[in-house]
C-alpha cells in the first residue's frame, strides 16, 4: 500500500470516530432535551392547576364577601 492510501486510511477512521462520537453526544443531548421537556410539561400542569384554584377561591371569597355585604346591609 503506498503512503496516499494510508493517508486515506487514517483520514477516514478519523472521520469515522469523530461521528461515532457525534451520535453519542447527540444521543445524550436528545435524551437531555426529552426529559427537560417532560419536566416542563409536567410543571405546566401543576401551574395550570394552580392557577384554577387560585381563581376558584378568589372567586369564592368575592362572592362571600359579597353575600356577607347584603346580609349585613339588610341588617341595617
């Protein structure tokens, strides 16, 4: 084999691991990717859920608030 060929050679294997390691590092970053967004999702929920009890008890306590207003003004 002469000198070129093995250039070619080594050039190739070179270009092989550094896409072999690309996958790997590609791999990993979806997976990263994947889970961030499941944990977004997820903290999504619960921030939804929140915020519906949030607007349920307030109003809850304006309608309180309100029915409390008549009944002492009756009162009166």
């Amino acid at each position: 084999m002469s000198v070129r060929h093995l250039k070619k050679f080594f050039i190739i294997e070179q270009e092989i691991q550094r896409n072999i390691i690309s996958d790997e590092a590609y791999r990993r970053y979806e997976q990263t990717i994947q889970d961030v967004h499941r944990r977004l999702q997820r903290e999504n929920e619960e921030f939804e859920e929140l915020l519906a009890f949030v607007h349920e008890t307030r109003d809850r306590l304006s309608y309180e608030k309100t029915d409390n207003f008549i009944m002492n003004d009756q009162l009166f």
